[in-house]
C-alpha cells in the first residue's frame, strides 16, 4: 500500500478482551501499511506482541481455543486505552515494535534493545541453537569473536551454547557495545564475554577458533528502498555500499592472520548471495541451511580464507 493510498484517520482500536484488542490492532497495522521484520512477519503476531506486552502478559501466552487461553480475558477501559496508545506511537513514529517495548526475542532467550543498535534478528542465531556449524567445532574452539554484535545477542547465545569457550564481542559502535553490556549483565556473562570496540578486525589481534559475523551488507539500491522501520535503525549497521560488499572484502582479507588453523567464519550476507558470489567469485564456501533458505548464511574455513582464491 503506498502512502498515498493509506487511510489518513483509523477507527478506534475496539475490543474489551484480549483477542477482541488483538484482531483490532492487526487491521489498524494493515490499514497503516506498516513493515515487519523485526520479530513478526505478519500484523496479527505483531498486535498480540504489542498487546500482551502492554498488558504486562507473557508474550506466549495462548490466545487460540486451548481452555487456558486468554482470548476473552476482559480489558479493562483504561488498558484499552493505553494499548491504543501504544498502536498509535508504533503507526505514527513507525519505529519497530522492539524499540517501543525495549526488547527482543532469539531463540526464546530476552533481549534488551533501543535505537543505538539494530534490533537482532540473525539468522545465526537459529544455527547456534541447532548446532547446525558444530561440526566444525571441537577441542580447539576455545576463543569465539562475534562482530558487529550489535546488542550482544550472539555473543550471549554463543556462551550459552558453549559453556567451555571465552566470547568477545566487537562492534566499531561505543552506543551499540553499551546495550551489548546491558544484555551480557542481564544474563550474568561478564566471565565468558568480553566487550571490545574494533573498527572491523583492527583491534582483534586473535588468533580466532570461530568467528561469527552479521555485517552490515545492504547494498545500495536496496538501502534506497527501505521502509521507514529499517531506516530508524541505525544506518551504519546496515549499509554494505554500492554493492553491499565493503565491510565484508576488509573482512576477508584480514580474516586468514587473525584465525587459528582449523578456524571458521560464519557470514550472515541476508539476500546479497548475488553479490557475494560476483564479488568472490572462485572463493569455496558452505552453504548452510536456515529458516530464510540456503542462501543467507555461509561457512569459510580459515584454509580457504588463506589460500586467497576468490579474495581481492
């Protein structure tokens, strides 16, 4: 829907029970013409995340036909009015609904977040918990790096699926490394997780057992066309250049020096496969398989790296 076709005024969000408030806002958020992406992909996931969370209920709580749902829990008039309130500040400011609640969700595991960092979303994160990439783990993975970690959520999920290996988290950002604390003291990783500003690998000597990276890779064409959600995060934890492949040509060649021998770098470049593979075109990597399809997220091996075929 283009801004042009969205109705100016909305009807008032309706509804004295849970599921009533629920599927009221999910018409508001369609009529808006919102964008999703950043935790639901739909109107209805997100007006129960909204919802719920300015009830104060658990954001799974069930809202089907099971008898423990609390579809027709009654709103009070007040609540109404407040979740109203909420809908309105997502729809006018169109901020994604993580930055007005301040928090996230990967892998079932809480997040602190606001506008000094993206708002997490990593595919990698799916592939930490399916142990997807464990077996190119094993005895010598002692040391993990997450760059760009942004607010710290792979870092987190790092430590947590690893319990015996030391993580550092990198970001070239001082404001996205002070969220990235936030979350590391929440979850009461200061002994396994390290906070390290880094421009790239410039600080980060190394060597490193597995590096793990969401970098920003936008390109620019794609930039241009961003809907205003993605524009209210932060531009440089995007924006990849004319091709999207800036941070990432640095990356790989710096890589090989900073990674011990049987290292690997896990790549998450979104839906830039195109461009990847134009720009390191005889580079061998593998694909791995998540949620998205098998071709946003990639696996090299630090011999690869070192042999330099495809990295210019």
């Amino acid at each position: 829907m283009s801004t042009a076709d969205r109705p100016t005024t909305l009807t008032p969000l309706s509804g004295d029970t849970v599921g009533a408030l629920v599927a009221s806002g999910a018409r508001w958020l369609e009529a808006a013409g919102v964008s999703f992406g950043h935790g639901t992909t739909n109107a209805h996931d997100e007006a129960a995340w909204l919802v719920l969370w300015r009830l104060g209920l658990p954001l799974d709580t069930p809202l089907g036909d099971a008898p423990d749902s609390r579809q027709n829990m009654p709103v009070s008039p007040a609540s109404q009015a407040l979740v109203a309130t909420l809908f309105e500040e997502r729809i006018s400011t169109r901020k994604p609904a993580a930055y007005l609640t301040q928090e996230a969700w990967l892998q079932g595991v809480p997040f602190y977040v606001d506008e000094r960092t993206i708002v997490p979303r990593s595919l990698i994160a799916e592939l930490i918990a399916d142990g997807a990439f464990d077996d190119w783990l094993g005895e010598h993975t002692h040391h993990v790096l997450d760059l760009c970690t942004g607010n710290g959520s792979l870092a987190v999920l790092a430590a947590m699926a690893w319990p015996e290996v030391q993580v550092t988290g990198a970001d070239i950002s001082p404001d996205a490394l002070a969220v990235a604390r936030i979350n590391v003291d929440r979850h009461g990783l200061q002994d396994r997780i390290a906070l390290q500003a880094s421009d790239g690998l410039a600080q980060l000597p190394g060597p490193w057992d597995l590096i793990l990276c969401n970098p920003p890779y936008v390109n620019a064409q794609s930039m241009a066309a961003l809907p205003p959600e993605y524009r209210a995060e932060p531009e440089l934890a995007l924006a990849g250049g004319t091709d999207g492949m800036d941070f990432i040509r640095h990356l790989l060649r710096e890589a090989p020096a900073r990674m011990s021998e049987h290292a690997v770098l896990v790549l998450e470049i979104g839906n830039e496969r195109a461009h990847f593979e134009a720009a390191f075109p005889t580079l061998p990597v593998f694909w791995l398989d998540t949620s998205a399809g098998g071709d946003q997220v990639l696996l090299i091996t630090q011999a690869a790296l070192r042999g330099g075929a495809g990295v210019r």
